[in-house]
C-alpha cells in the first residue's frame, strides 16, 4: 500500500529498529499484511514486539500514527507503551491512537455523544453510583433488598454489557430465573436513568461505542478507513463486546494483530473469553499465528514445571516455554500441618533469604484467595518482616475522597444528580428526610436528574421552609464555586471547595486518628489535581484509572493474589494454598472452570524468575470450620525431575489425614496447646488415662482420645 509519509521520517532516525529481537519476534514484527496472531508466552518480550511493530510501521511509511490503534488493557501499559514507542520514533509518534478500551471508547462517543442521546460531557459514573441507582429504582418500586442482591442485579447488568447486549437484546435465554426476570426489569429502568442524569458506566463505554458503529453506517467507516493497522494487547482478556469491538473495525483493512496467551486467560470471573483468542484463525480467514516461547525471565525448572502443568488442558492452542538459562533451583514443595504454621515456615524462608542479603522487594507471597493472607499479616507482624498485602480500599475508593469527587463532579456537571444526592447533606445542611423524599419523587415522575428536580421544585415554590432555604443556599454556593472554578487553579479550587463546604471542618471536629488521616488523604487529592490543566481532565482521569499494582513499597515482602500479580515479577515467589477446595477452587467443579484454574496456576508460577517455593497445608480453618483437603492436583501434575520435596516440620502421620487419628506415644499435661482435625486448637484442662479434656477455642470444652490430638509446641 502506498501512501503519503512524514518527510521526517528517515531511517537514520530508527537505526536498528529491529536488532536484538530473536527471530519469531522479528517475524512478528515485519508482518504487515494481513491478520496476525502472536502468541507470547509468559516473560517472552510481547511488549517489545508491540512497540516495535508500531514504529516499523511508521519506519515502512505504511501509515500515519493517526491512523494507527493499540489497544491495551491498563492505562499502566498503555503509559509504558506510549513511553517506549517515543524513545524509538520521538514526537513523529504524536497522534497515534493509543490507550485502553474504555480510553479510546471515551475518546469517540465524547465526539458523537449527541448521536446515542448524550451531550459531549457526559458523566462516567462508578459502582458505588451504580450501586446508588439501583437501590433508588428498587425504593421507587416499593421493593427493599440488601447491598448484597442490588450488588447481584449489577452483575447481572454487567454481564450483559460485556456480552454485547442493550436491554432489547436479553432474550428469554438469558432469564432462567426469577432473580434475571427482575434483574433485566431495573437493567431497562437503569439505562433511562443514566440518559436522563446525561451518564454512562463503565460497561456502557464499550457497549454505546459498539452500538454507536452498529447503528450509524458512516461513523463506522470513517474509523474503519481511518485505522489502517490495529494492535490489541492480552486479547485472551476480551470479553464479548470488547471482542466485537475489535472485530467489527477491523473489518475494512484486516490488519489485525492481537497478541496474547491463552494460558494465561484467568478473567472469566469478570467476563473475559478465552474462546475469542481460540476462534481468532476462523474469524479472521489467512491469520499469520507467530508463537513467543523463548522465555527471559524465568530458570528452566521453573518453566519446566510450569509448561508440563498448562499442558494438562485440552482448551489451548499449544506452546512449550523455553530458556538459554539451563541452571537453576527446583520448585520447593512443602507441606504443613495448618495454614499457621505454613505462614511461619514462609517467614522463616524470607529471614533466610533477608541473611544473604534478598531485598525483601523482590519477593512476594501468591495467593489463591485473599481470605488466605491473615494468617501471613498476623504472623509477619509478630515477626517484624515488613511487608505490603496489595488489595484494601484504594485511593480513590475512601469515603473522603469520593465526597470531595461528588462535590467536584457536580461543579464540572450539573446534571450529575447522583454527585449531588450524595453531598446535598454532607456535612449536615438541615436538609431533612421529607424535603429529600418529595425531590425523589419529583425526579422520578419527570424522568430527570436529582438536582434539576430540586430546582424545579423550587422554581415551582413546592418546597418551602428551612429546607427550602437551605437548598437555594446551597445551590447559591454552588454558582459560587464555578465561577470561582472559571478564575483559579485546580488546587486552590479543591480547597476552597473542601473548606467553604464545610467538610473539611466536620472531620477537624472529629478530632481522632481516623479523621486525621481522612485529612491527610484530602491534602493528597489537592496535591494529586495539580498535575492537570482543567477539572473535566482530572476527573476523566480518575473515572478511567483502573487500579493494578502501582508503587510496590521498597524493602517490603508483597502478598497479593494471583489474580493481583498478572504481568509482575519477583525473584523469590512463594506460592501459599495449594490443596483441594482452596486451589483449585471448591467452586471450580465444570472442567471450563477447572482449566482457568490450571491457567492460573501457570501465571503463578511463571511470577517468579530465581526460585518457587510451593506450600500446602493438609488442616485449614475457613469458612467457619477446619477443613482437612488432599494436596492439589496441579502439585501431581508437576515432574519430579523439576521439583524438590522437603521434608515435613511436623510429625508424619501413620494414620491419614482422613481419620483425623495421630497415632504417636504422647504424654499430655494440663495447660498445653493441642490440636484437632475438626475442632481446631484448645487448651488441656484434664487428663484422665488416654482420655483428654479440651477447651476448644471456637467449640468449647470436649472429651477426646488422646490419639486423636497433637501438641502444638
């Protein structure tokens, strides 16, 4: 194809664009006709071959950097794409199309807003509006449920954004309960309250751009003309609309590449299909499949074990990890009595490894569920490792910082009615329960936002007294901050709002360590807003930041799930839980669910590049009981050759496990620690022969045999 280039754009200013790649990923590189599916294993380079694909591109004179798309899934990775593209090609890179699937899909309906009904500065609205919103339209409807079922109808409505459905399209195949019955009744409430409040969720970015391309033949092919090469990263994440999204502007010039790893496909929770990176070849007739298995990060016992693993499920697509680095440790296994004494054998590992000088950053604690991390908090305290459990409320997810965003959110946009009915009393205004009733109901009948009722209602004199009074303050205020918005920089308006508002005197008078450390977080978000030109910029920002791993402390040992670790690395990895019913999940029962769980396994153990240490324990209290639960099946599934066992820091027992019988010669004394397979630990009041009184400390006082029982010291 010929076309038109940038008079900048010369060889000498890429030299050796395309050294040091090894082969497949130069062949990936310099494929420029057609569909192309790379296949990139764990620590195989895909983001290099991503960056450089792009500025071969632009080195080839094949397009322009406007016409090029990449698509990632973090704002993260776009950051570091965008950051690597420009040390090759420097600023002949400015204008390519680059950022995440909702970033892009902001991007084009904020110019076509008007054509689904919206203006160009629609809202973009979080869980906990949404939340919000549904509990409105149940209370409008008489119905009363509890944050865990609205919580539940939301995930129902999320489930059928990701699968590319507006509320027409739920079909009758959809609804096998009464429960997705009512769930698509507040779905089709829900999409009128959110065009009446001129907003749209997360989901809605994808399903509106898709919709948008679906309904209007010539925006369509305008984006289909103008994007002559498209690249989409960790496409095995793409749910069914992101898939048609894709597929749909793609369509003109077929130059797709999607790179990914179907073994690594571990988001199904959360609507992501791996079928869409195992029919690519059919959808897209003449693929070009390039497969990245040279692996750089991991040793070969690591990616051994790893490999024989994943080859155990029959949905992939099939590649073997390689590595030039043949040395190497084994994968360690061990096994322990309880998950507390499994948490204090890892300790003990890491003050090891803190003796030959290991920074702590570069290990890290994986777990399957995050129930599993107390035990290692608890234990890592009363051993002074410092450590960092990745996870909790996020910046911006604290109360504080979502009031002083509602306040800002509705300074930015007046139709934003949820911002408004969520800080029209905080702090307290005097606005009370009954003048707070008639604008819902004012709202609901005129099918419009939550202030612009109230301000009919005012207009309309239908509210009257103190709380009318206080309204038309407020609103007064309101007109206030904008202009004062209009005139000064952001900082000074986040704090002139926070304290003219009152809010950031309500949390002075609380006076305790929490209200101070809420008044810390107020100070950040000033500092945080500094570093953008207008609000609308800030605040888009914050709607599209999806959290991953940001700033891992230093000197800090990191436990986090599995899922949470995706696209890290340490070299030290400690891999907790791996038994029956934790790992796999006991949820985990169709054979589907079974291979995500192998692939999650796999990303596991591909985290770690030096050593993998994987841990077991055959007793485990949660749920409320003690569970005894075989070692998992994906510890058989690893060869012996690249595995070491080590040996037990308990009493082997003769019996099995499933007896719950310790058949050893032990003399027990009053006041010592014991435990038990289904009662769990207790304290020995009374012994009498080979019969044994316990206190139990969540059952109680019991009379067991003393061959039943294990001391714990």
């Amino acid at each position: 194809m010929s076309v038109d280039t940038p008079s900048s754009i010369t060889k000498a200013e890429i030299p050796g664009h395309i050294r040091g790649l090894n082969a497949p990923q130069k062949e990936a590189v310099e494929h420029l006709e057609g569909p192309l599916l790379v296949l990139a294993g764990a620590g195989t380079g895909k983001t290099r071959v991503l960056v450089h694909r792009i500025n071969h591109i632009f080195f080839e004179g094949r397009a322009w950097p406007s016409e090029v798309l990449a698509v990632t899934f973090t704002n993260k990775a776009a950051n570091e794409m965008r950051t690597r593209v420009m040390e090759h090609s420097g600023q002949m890179s400015s204008g390519l199309w680059l950022g995440t699937f909702h970033s892009i899909s902001v991007r084009i309906l904020r110019r076509h807003a008007n054509l689904m009904g919206y203006s160009e500065r629609f809202n973009i609205i979080d869980t906990d509006d949404q939340l919000r919103l549904i509990r409105q339209i149940l209370k409008d409807s008489n119905q009363t449920h509890s944050k865990e079922v609205c919580k539940q109808f939301l995930g129902h409505i999320e489930s059928w954004k990701d699968r590319g459905l507006i509320p027409e399209k739920v079909s009758s195949s959809h609804l096998v309960s009464d429960v997705h019955e009512q769930a698509l009744f507040i779905y089709k409430t829900y999409q009128q309250r959110l065009m009446a409040l001129d907003a749209m969720d997360f989901g809605d970015l994808i399903l509106n751009c898709l919709t948008l391309f679906q309904t209007q033949p010539e925006i369509l092919k305008e984006y289909q003309e103008r994007f002559k090469y498209i690249l989409v990263d960790e496409y095995q994440d793409t749910n069914v609309a992101q898939y048609l999204w894709v597929r749909i502007l793609a369509q003109k010039h077929q130059n797709l590449c999607c790179v990914g790893d179907d073994d690594q496909s571990i988001y199904g929770w959360r609507g992501a299909e791996v079928a869409n990176i195992l029919r690519f070849e059919k959808d897209f007739p003449g693929t070009k499949v390039v497969r990245l298995e040279q692996n750089y990060r991991s040793t070969y016992h690591i990616l051994a074990a790893a490999s024989a693993l994943i080859s155990k499920n029959q949905q992939r697509l099939g590649k073997t990890l390689w590595t030039d680095d043949e040395g190497g440790e084994k994968v360690h296994i061990k096994s322990a009595w309880d998950a507390k004494e499994e948490a204090r054998w890892i300790a003990e590992e890491i003050e090891d490894l803190q003796r030959q000088k290991i920074d702590l950053s570069s290990i890290a604690i994986l777990v399957r569920a995050g129930f599993q991390t107390r035990e290692f908090e608890e234990c890592f305290l009363q051993m002074g490792i410092p450590h960092r459990i990745v996870g909790g409320f996020r910046f911006y997810e604290r109360q504080e910082i979502r009031d002083a965003l509602a306040y800002l959110r509705l300074i930015a946009h007046d139709k934003d009615g949820l911002a408004f009915e969520r800080i029209i009393n905080v702090p307290k205004r005097g606005i009370g329960t009954a003048t707070l009733q008639k604008i819902h109901t004012c709202a609901r009948e005129k099918n419009c936002s939550f202030s612009d009722a109230a301000q009919n209602l005012l207009e309309t004199e239908q509210l009257k007294g103190k709380g009318a009074d206080k309204l038309r303050e407020f609103f007064s205020q309101l007109e206030n901050w904008r202009s004062f918005a209009l005139n000064n920089p952001l900082p000074e308006l986040v704090a002139h709002v926070m304290k003219s508002s009152g809010y950031q005197a309500y949390w002075h008078q609380q006076n305790s360590l929490e209200s101070r450390g809420r008044l810390e977080n107020i100070q950040e978000l000033i500092r945080a807003v500094k570093d953008y030109e207008t609000l609308d910029d800030f605040l888009e920002h914050v709607s599209l930041v999806m959290e991953n791993v940001k700033g891992i402390d230093q000197s800090n040992v990191t436990i986090m799930t599995i899922h949470s670790a995706k696209g890290l690395e340490f070299d030290y990895v400690f891999l907790s839980g791996w038994e029956e019913g934790v790992f796999p999940s006991e949820r985990s029962r169709l054979a589907n669910d079974l291979e995500e769980e192998r692939r999650l396994a796999y990303v596991g153990l591909t985290r770690a590049r030096k050593k993998a240490f994987i841990s077991f324990a055959l007793n485990r209290h949660f749920f409320g009981q003690w569970s005894s639960n075989p070692p998992s099946r994906f510890i058989r599934d690893l060869p012996q050759e690249n595995i070491l066992e080590l040996p037990a820091s308990f009493q082997r027992l003769k019996g099995g496990i499933s007896s719950g019988k310790i058949h050893t010669h032990q003399k027990f004394s009053i006041g010592e620690r014991v435990f038990h397979v289904k009662f769990g630990y207790g304290l020995i009041t009374h012994v009498s022969g080979a019969q044994v009184d316990v206190t139990f400390d969540c059952t109680g006082p019991k009379k067991i045999l003393e061959e039943f029982l294990k001391k714990t010291t």
